[in-house]
C-alpha cells in the first residue's frame, strides 16, 4: 500500500515508524514543511505513553527513555502560600529531540522524508495513494479542505500564552500566578531537560492588552515581551536565562472534528482534536492514534471499513479527554475567580479542575500535604470541595 503522511509532528512520525513496523511491504511517505525545528520545547509524556511504546517499539522506547527527565512533585504557589504535592513519577522531553529520534527510526525503517517540503493538495495525494494520513497539526489544511465531511469548528480560547524555555531545570512541575498592575499571571513550567526547562505564561486577553504586550497592534513577541517575561522569570524562580521564546503571543484553538475519515483520507493528532495543553496529553493521543490506526489497517479488509474501525475505537476515549480538556482551558481563563482564594482552596480547586482526578485518585497518589493538614484552611477547603470524604468503597 502506497501511504501519504502530511505533517512531520510526533502523530505523523509515530505512524510512519508503527506502520513500517506492523508492515514492512507499505511505503510510507512523509511530508513536513518546516526545515527548522517547529515550534515548542518540552513536552511532558505520561509513564503509560513509555509503557504502550516499550510494547511496540523497545529500540525507540529505549532511546527516548534515556532522553527525559523525570520528576515526581507537584509545586503550587498562589496568593503568597505554597503546597507541593507528591505524585506518581512525571516525565518529560524537548520536542526537538523527540522528533530528531523519531526522524532516525523513520530513516531506519525506510520511511521516505520530504524535510522543508509542503505536502502536495489532498485531493492530489488522494488521487496517488490508496491512503491520506492527515497529521498536520490544529490548523490542519486537509481537514480544510474536507470541511464538509470533517464538520469541524475550532474554537479560540479568551487567554494568551507564550512558550519559553528557560536556562535551568526545575525539579518538579511547577504552578504560580502572579500579579502585575493588578492582572493575574499564570506560569506553567516543566524540566525538559538537565540543563532547560519549558515556561508557559499565560493571561487573560483583556490583561495581555492593558500590559501593552500587543507589539504595535500585533501579537509579535516584541522586545518589551522579552523584558516583561525575563522579569517575570526572576521573580518565580531567581535570576534564571530566558533561552528562547515562542515568536507571539497566542490564543489556543481547540479543535474537536465531527468524523475523521472521508473515503480514504484520515486525520489524526491534532488535526483531529487538539485540547488545550493544561492536560499534557497531546502528544500520547496522537501516539496512541498512530498505534490504533495501524492495527485497523493491518486487520481489517478495506481501507474505508477500517478507517472506519479507527474512528469507532479512539472516538469515545478521546472525546472524554476533550471534555476535560475544555473544563480545564475554562478554569484557567477564569483564574481571576479564584485570585483571593487560600492556597489550599486554590491548590484543590486547580488539581480536580478537569474532573479528572477524584478524590480517591488523590488519596491513592498519596498527596499527603493536602489530605493530612489541619490548618483550617485545608479544612474548610475538604468539606467545600467534597474531597478527601471517608473513601467509598469500590466493589
Ligand atoms: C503550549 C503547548 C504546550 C504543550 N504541552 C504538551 C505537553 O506537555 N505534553 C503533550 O503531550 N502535549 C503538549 N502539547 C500538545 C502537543 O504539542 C500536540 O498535541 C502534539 O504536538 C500533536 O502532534 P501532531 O503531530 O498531531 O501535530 P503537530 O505537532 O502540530 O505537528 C504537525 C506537523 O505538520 C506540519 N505541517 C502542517 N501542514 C503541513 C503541510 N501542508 N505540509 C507538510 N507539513 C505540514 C507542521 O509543520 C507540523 O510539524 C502542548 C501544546 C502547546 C501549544
């Protein structure tokens, strides 16, 4: 079978590297535009993605494993308190290098690259391949051009963000906000590296703009964005280098299609549902899209039953990853609601944002600061919230 793959993110290039692996007579070709590194620094991956990728790919696994970082605190600090949190061990890696791993397995395994090339139209590669993989990101131009049968409408988020790296590794993930002129900001950060870690700073629109972050009306990363983050940076974590940063100011597009398939064109990734990055998902969903895609092409008889089959199995579980996905965009862009609050209410509150994790879940991942304390302002924040009852018992 001759397989067209537009986009060279971590979806498409897992595809490649199962779809070689599950069938070495398939040829695989994958288009990726940018020559340069795409844009992103750290990513953070769940211990099941590593487990799932062990089982498909022990090589792979192996090389990634001795590419990440891992750490196993959680750090919030808000409103002049902080609470760290003990969970299960966290893992992360620079998108760069996942990739230029991800590219050497492909070269391995005989997948064409075209590096710095746009794919060709989709109607084109249609008419040229038996199949269409569409892994070109949020803004996928083939869901585009199919918009009628995908029936997919993006949603633009109320915050701005910017993505930076900064010259130190922190070793836990951690959570602050922090007040300018009376905005509330919010900084995400991750180590990605022994040497790097991944900042995330993000604000509601309204703040961006009364910051006068807006580089001449645009959303550039003009020079008093690099000033403002820098000082930004110093203040959560001392005098640490701002290495790079995201060249603007974005707004998140979530994206959530209607159908995934139409004939023999297919997305996945991204371009299929991209959720905001509070979930840290993004890149397992889209590995996981890879492995499944590929076991319903190699079992079922047609092309068409078996997109089918891929979108029958990924739907559902990736449609309440979404749900929680958009809960947690939601709670961040209304972070102002919450600006008063106890650290301990604030820390609650941020970690069952998504409803994600029950209350057994955090027992179980014995964050003990939370469940043991008896500072009334844990106290009052158990009984409002409703965590940390007597557990139910689970039959
Ligand atoms: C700020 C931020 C932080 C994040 N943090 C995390 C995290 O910690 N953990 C996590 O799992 N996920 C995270 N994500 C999400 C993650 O980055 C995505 O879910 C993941 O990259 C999806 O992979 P993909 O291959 O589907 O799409 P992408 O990574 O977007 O890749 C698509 C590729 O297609 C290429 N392309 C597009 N159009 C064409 C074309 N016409 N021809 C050729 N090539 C084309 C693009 O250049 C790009 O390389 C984060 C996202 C953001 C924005």
């Amino acid at each position: 079978m001759r397989i067209a793959v537009v986009g060279g993110g971590p979806g498409g290039l897992f595809f490649a590297v199962f779809a070689r692996l599950a069938r070495p007579d398939w040829q695989v070709t994958v288009w990726e535009r940018d020559s340069a590194q795409s844009s992103g620094f750290g990513l953070v991956l769940p211990r099941r993605a590593l487990e799932t990728l062990r089982q498909r790919d022990p090589d792979l696994s192996h090389r990634l494993d001795s590419r990440m970082v891992w750490w196993e605190n959680v750090l919030i600090r808000h409103n002049g308190g902080s609470v760290s949190i003990a969970g299960p061990p966290y893992s992360s890696i620079s998108r760069a290098l996942l990739l230029s791993e991800l590219r050497v397995r492909c070269q391995e395994l005989q997948v064409q690259i075209r590096t710095g090339q746009a794919a060709p139209d989709s109607p084109e590669l249609a008419r040229t391949h038996e199949l269409v993989v569409a892994a070109d990101g949020a803004n996928s131009l083939v869901r585009s051009a199919h918009q009628r049968s995908f029936g997919s409408t993006p949603k633009v988020g109320r915050s701005r963000y910017a993505w930076l790296c900064m010259g130190e590794q922190l070793d836990a993930f951690q959570f602050y906000t922090l007040e300018r002129s009376g905005n509330v900001i919010q900084i995400h950060s991750y180590p990605h590296a022994t040497d790097a870690s991944t900042v995330i700073i993000e604000m509601r629109e309204e703040a961006w703009r009364r910051l006068s972050l807006a580089s001449d009306g645009t959303d550039a990363f003009g020079e008093s964005s690099v000033q403002f983050c820098q000082q930004i940076l110093t203040d959560a974590f001392g005098k640490v280098p701002l290495l790079a940063h995201s060249r603007s100011w974005r707004r998140f597009v979530s994206v959530s299609a209607e159908s995934w398939t139409t004939r023999n064109v297919v997305l996945m990734g991204d371009a299929a549902h991209a959720m905001h990055f509070s979930t840290g998902s993004g890149t397992k969903l889209a590995m996981d899209d890879a492995l499944v895609l590929v076991d319903c092409l190699a079992g079922e008889a047609g092309i068409e039953s078996a997109l089918q089959a891929y979108q029958n199995r990924r739907y559902p579980t990736v449609s309440e990853f979404a749900r929680a996905a958009e809960a947690s965009r939601v709670w961040f862009e209304e972070i102002d609601a919450y600006r008063d609050k106890h650290i301990s209410e604030f820390a609650l509150s941020l970690l069952i944002r998504s409803g994600r994790i029950s209350a057994e879940r955090l027992r179980w991942a014995g964050m003990q600061a939370l469940r043991d304390t008896d500072e009334p302002g844990f106290r009052r924040a158990r009984v409002e919230l409703g965590v940390f009852a007597e557990p139910r018992r689970i039959s």
